[in-house]
C-alpha cells in the first residue's frame, strides 16, 4: 500500500480539471482538445502493455 501523503493520480486529475475548467470558461466557442498518451495498462494484472503508439484522447464542447 502506498504511504505517500499524496496521490499522483489524484494530482494529475486535479491538474487537468482546473486546466479544462479555465479553458471551458470561454463560453462563446467551440473547443476541441486532444492529447495523447502513450501507455495503456492492463487492469487485471496492473501491467503496462507494450504497445509502440500513443493513443489519442479527445475532450470537445461540440454537440455533434
């Protein structure tokens, strides 16, 4: 178990949440963000998977 007083999911999460809510305030236009991220974990075993690509995720405030 981690004894860390912190938690770096936790920190990332806050991070981009008060990123996208800054972002996000400008009501008056479309936004689309993408980023990308290059590890995808196996949730039975907690294991990376090792995959050469970085996958895209894609956050927009467009309806469609």
């Amino acid at each position: 178990m981690n004894s860390m007083p912190f938690s770096i999911d936790r920190d990332i999460k806050d991070l981009i949440h008060n990123s996208l809510k800054k972002i996000l305030g400008k009501k008056d236009e479309n936004i689309e963000i993408e980023a990308r991220h290059g590890i995808i974990m196996d949730k039975v075993t907690g294991s990376r998977i090792d995959i050469n690509a970085q996958h895209p995720f894609i956050f927009s405030t467009k309806n469609s």
